[in-house]
C-alpha cells in the first residue's frame, strides 16, 4: 500500500478540484440541455459527461499528474477509460432516474461513480510515473 505523504496528499487535492471543475461543466450543460428542451435527462446526461471528459483529460494531465510528455497512449488509454465511465456513468444515471425520477439524484450518484473509476484509471494506467 502507498504511503500517504504531502505528494499524494496534494494529488488528491488536486484532483478533486480538476473534479469539481469538471462535475460543474457536466451538470451545467446537463441542466442547460433539459431546460432549453434540447435533450431528454439521460441525453443530456451523455453529451454533459463528454464535454467534462474533455476539460478533465487536459486539467488532469498537466495540474493533477503533472505530466510534461504528450504521448499517443495516453489519449488512447483516455479515452478507453472514460468511454469505459461513459457507460458506467449513464446506466447507473438511467438506473436511479427510472427508479425515483430525480434528476439530481441521478445525476449525483452517477457523477459519483464515474469519478472514482476515473482516478483509478489516470493514476495507476494513463498518468502513471515510471520509477
């Protein structure tokens, strides 16, 4: 098990700020979309969760990891690991709002899930420092 100093510390930090960030662009067009009656709830929900997907690969990159090096993997594995929290992230949105009809609450929860799979994947797969 990694030990958790300030390094790490500060990572997380980090990217729960890069999170915040992108959870805002996410539910603000989510919002905008079913508002303006351009998208049902669960399209707005995949078109938001794209556009926060592409805020979150550049913020995570350079302020969270901090990686310099710009290398064809690192999309490829992006982009296989949030497609992967795309779908994640809209069956579990699909699921709760079927269940209780509470856009919030879908929204939250799914939001939830598909940050978790999300840091896992960039810490330990796409951002990972070779020592």
């Amino acid at each position: 098990m990694e030990k958790i100093d300030k390094k790490n510390f500060l990572e997380v930090y980090r990217f729960i700020l890069v999170g915040i960030c992108s959870v805002t662009i996410d539910f603000l067009f989510y919002y905008i979309f079913i508002y303006f009656d351009f998208l049902d709830p669960n399209s707005s929900k995949r078109a938001s969760f794209i556009l926060g997907a592409v805020f979150a690969f550049f913020a995570n990159r350079r302020f969270v990891f901090n990686v310099q090096e710009r290398k064809i993997t690192q999309y490829i594995f992006f982009s296989i690991l949030y497609f992967t929290s795309f779908i994640l992230n809209s069956l579990v949105h699909d699921y709760i709002y079927f269940l209780t009809g509470i856009t919030l609450l879908s929204f939250l929860l799914a939001s939830a899930i598909s940050t978790i799979t999300n840091y896992i994947g960039q810490k330990f797969v796409i951002f990972k420092k070779m020592k």
